[in-house]
C-alpha cells in the first residue's frame, strides 16, 4: 500500500561526497503555511541529492494525524482527495474532502471538514450549538460507498481543529444513533443537549458502522472532564465563557454516565481516560459504542505509511516541522521518527525555528538540528522561500555528514 519516491544509485567505498551512496530517507511534517510534507519532502531529497548524487533517497511525506494528515497520506498512498458536500459544525453546507489508499480499504478522515473552526470563523461562535454532524456525514458516505467494487475496512479519524464539544454525540446521530430524553424525544443538537440524555437508541445504526475498524488520531492525553477535560482546556478556543464551560463539562459528564450504564462500563472510566477530552470529547462516543481505538496520532500514521519498514536500513534521516521544541519530542513527527531510526542512522532535523539546545538535542537521540532562517530573517520571508530554504540546510546538513563518513 505505501508508495514512495526512490532515487537508486550504487554503493561506494570511496571517500569523495559524490561518489558516496548512503540510503537516505526524507520523512518531514508540513511546514504550517509554507510547505506540504509533500513540498517538505521533495525539498530535503534536493538538498540530499546536492551532497550526495549516488544516494538511494525516499521521501515519505508524514504527519502527526493533525492538519495535514489527509494530505500527506494521500500523496504517500498517490491518491487524489473526494470531494462531497456536507454541513459545517453550526449545520450549514460546507464542502468537505475526504480520502482512501490505493486498495480501497483504508479511509482517512479529518474530522475538521466537517466540525473545524475556519469553517465557522465568519460569524459568532457558538459552543454549546456546534456539533459533529457534519463529520458524521463523512463517515456515512464512506460507509455507503465502494469505489472499485471494495468497501472501507478501517477509517483514521484525525480530529483535531474542531469548534464543537457535543462528545462524539453528532457524529453518531448522522450514523443513526439516537440521544433521548426522559419522553423518548430527541435531544438538542450540541453541547446544549447533552445534560437531557436520558437513554441511548442503537436500533438505527448504519449497518457497517461497528463493523469498519476506527482509530482516532489524538496529540493531547486530556480526559472527558475536570480541571484538564475537554470544555475547561479547549472550550474558550471555541467561544465558550464560563458559563458555557461549566455547563459543557457537566454535559459530558453526565453524557459520560449514560453510555456508561448502556454498556456496563464505569463511568468514570469514560470521563477519566487519557486522550478521551481530545476535539471537544469525540473518542468516548465512538469507543464506547463503536469499539473505537484511541491511538497517539504519529503511531497510527506511521503504520499506515510503513514508516519502521522505511525506515529499517537508512544511513540517514532527514526529518522537519516547522518548529522544533519540547513538544515534538512528545509524540509528533520528530519522535516517531527518532523512535523508528535504526540505532546507527544519522537522524538530523531541518526546521523554521529550532528552541531546543544542542544538549536536549543529544539526549533526545538526534543527531543535530538546523534552523531555514538565513540570519534575522522575516517571518513572511520564511514562509515565501521555505522549500528554497530547506533545499539549502539539508545540503548544509549533509555536507557535514559526509565529512563525518
């Protein structure tokens, strides 16, 4: 299923750079508002190529399972993005894309086509009203569809960058599962309505839906509620004052006790598991009635590229994102890179700013990191020239590692 990019040549034992053919492997996350991983990608190999024109060289765009996720699976994958028309966190149309690998069976979907907060930013925010319907509504067709005659087996669900805290509750309601209060009627779309739930209506589900395999991508290990969960962390980013929080957190809570008794798991469980506060709480209604798996973002997309297999016999490692600091060595890109690299690779980062020192770099098991910025550079600057730029420091970078070998 991975598709990737290999420049061959043969191997030497002769001292020169240019007749040196290490096997290199260009593995970067985007660079936000300037490059791909596609882009990020293409440009290492150049600079890799400069030094070393031997080289057996792989780009493998990569991702966290964050923004960029769909795109850089599908030009791993080469494959071209669907479009369909859904509804955006508030309900109203919205166009959303959506993607699958080169079998047909695999599907990833980026949860923000459908719930994301750009698609609602031209007008007032609002927290406790925002569902995931329209992420639903992905899901479905996904379900209903079969392009080559082979149906969907598993979907990666990325869920970050979402304007809604309704629990997973309207992406289940697209797959026909039912929220009811204490007269059996449907509950308010929402946050708004989850403190009514009095009982769960699972009669309706889409056939196929407990029947694909679901992994949703989180890069944070927030629970459901309390001081770290998902309305009291993420909800003023999505509008939400005091009172929306308190009422959202209480919400899921009790929406957290519901699918609890419906399935004879302890509530507390539900509101207290890592990860379960990610993109307004999302993961406990899918886990709890889907069986869904909650996985760090950089595994599942790792496994989906083949990242150890492409990574197994590399010389060296050029990795990237557009800021190296602590976080990255906490589940992104760069750590599941590091993680991946053979013992005696050289895995070395390219990046727009670096904030971590040489020191914290050794420890961290990189080999070094260089920054894109040519001297007191303007941030547009580096926005407008970064796969120039990267193209520049890998040759760089390279041209110190074959002094080394």
């Amino acid at each position: 299923m991975r598709m990737s990019h290999i420049t061959s040549g043969p191997r030497s034992g002769t001292a020169s750079p240019l007749d040196m053919a290490p096997r290199i492997v260009c593995v970067p996350d985007s660079f936000k508002g300037s490059a791909t991983a596609a882009e990020a990608a293409a440009a290492l190999a150049r600079g890799a190529r400069e030094v070393f024109p031997q080289a057996q060289i792989t780009e493998l765009p990569f991702a966290d399972g964050g923004e960029g996720t769909l795109e850089a699976l599908l030009a791993v994958w080469g494959q071209e993005a669907e479009q369909l028309e859904v509804l955006d966190a508030i309900g109203r149309p919205a166009t959303a894309l959506v993607g699958r690998s080169a079998d047909g069976r695999t599907a990833v979907l980026e949860a923000a086509q459908g719930n994301g907060l750009p698609q609602v930013s031209d007008v007032p925010l609002q927290p406790r009203r925002a569902d995931t319907y329209g992420v639903g509504l992905i899901a479905q067709h996904l379900l209903d569809t079969a392009p080559g005659g082979t149906q969907v087996e598993e979907i990666l669900l990325c869920i970050g960058g979402s304007a809604s805290t309704d629990g997973g509750t309207g992406l289940l309601r697209a797959l026909g599962v039912e929220f009811l209060d204490d007269a059996g009627a449907p509950v308010a779309p929402g946050g708004h309505g989850l403190a009514e739930i009095a009982a769960v209506d699972v009669s309706g589900l889409h056939p196929r839906a407990a029947e694909v395999r679901w992994r949703i991508a989180v890069d944070v290990d927030n629970p459901l509620t309390g001081e770290r969960g998902a309305a009291a962390v993420f909800g003023p980013q999505k509008g939400a004052d005091e009172d929306d929080v308190a009422a959202l957190d209480a919400g899921l809570s009790h929406l957290a006790g519901v699918l609890a008794a419906h399935t004879g798991a302890a509530a507390e469980d539900y509101r207290q598991a890592a990860g379960f506060g990610a993109a307004g709480g999302i993961p406990v209604g899918l886990v709890s009635l889907l069986g869904a798996e909650v996985v760090p973002g950089s595994q599942m997309v790792g496994e989906a590229v083949g990242l150890a297999e492409s990574l197994a016999d590399a010389d060296i490692v050029l990795t990237g994102e557009g800021s190296l600091d602590s976080q990255s060595l906490g589940g992104k890109v760069v750590e599941a890179v590091r993680r991946n690299a053979p013992a005696g690779a050289a895995v070395v980062v390219i990046a727009g700013t670096v904030k971590l020192t040489a020191a914290e770099c050794r420890e961290a098991g990189l080999t070094g990191a260089f920054s894109i910025a040519p001297g007191a550079a303007e941030l547009q600057e580096l926005l407008e020239r970064a796969p120039e730029l990267i193209t520049q420091t890998a040759a760089q970078a390279c041209g110190l590692l074959a002094h080394g070998r």
